[in-house]
C-alpha cells in the first residue's frame, strides 16, 4: 500500500475497504508507517499507539468478513486529539498539569 492511500478522501478509503481492495491492517499499517516517518519532525503526537492501532483494525476485518459493518467509516484509522479521554491512554488535553491523567474510559465520541 503506497503513501497516496493518505490523499483519498475518508469516503473513497471507506470505500475500498468495503469493496475489500484495501484491508484495515493494510490501511492503518500506511498511516503508521507516514506517523514513523514523518513525526520526529512535526511532532504532532503525543501518544501514538501503533499496537492498540493494528489491534483493533485486525478486529475490524474480522468483523467485515463476517459481514458485519458497524458504519460507514467502518475500519477506516483515525487519529483521537489528546482533548478526548481515551481509556488506558494518557490524555493531558495539551496541558503539563494534566500529563498524568489516564482516564479509565473513552469520551463518547471516541
């Protein structure tokens, strides 16, 4: 998967992975690989997690798979902002006092 799959639009991923011409894996694997890349030097994360990333595309395959798609965005990566709790994840919401805050479970919209 080339870095252009970061060009197409959240329809035309979310698209392809229906039509499974791309998998989630596949999809995420992209992005993380541009993140690697590109990160040290825009430094635009703060907490990446890679693992927690792969994870759950994996699951989202398996769940298409069997048929099962949850929305429209279904498998489709996305990045949560560091102002949404994300359970098991540090979120300080850009602010040193809250560096230690992880919250025991995600905000609504994740």
């Amino acid at each position: 998967m080339s870095d252009d799959l970061h060009y197409l639009s959240l329809d035309e991923v979310a698209r392809r992975l229906k039509a499974r011409k791309v998998s989630s894996v596949e999809a995420t694997q992209t992005m993380l690989d541009r993140i690697a890349r590109l990160d040290p030097k825009l430094k635009s994360y703060i907490t990446p997690t890679p693992e927690q990333a792969l994870a759950d595309a994996r699951r989202l395959d398996a769940e298409a798979s069997s048929g099962k798609f949850r929305g429209p965005l279904h498998g489709v990566p996305i990045a949560v902002k560091d102002l949404c709790n994300t359970a098991g994840i540090p979120t300080a919401a850009g602010m040193t006092i809250h560096r230690t805050n992880v919250p025991s479970k995600d905000a609504t919209v994740v």
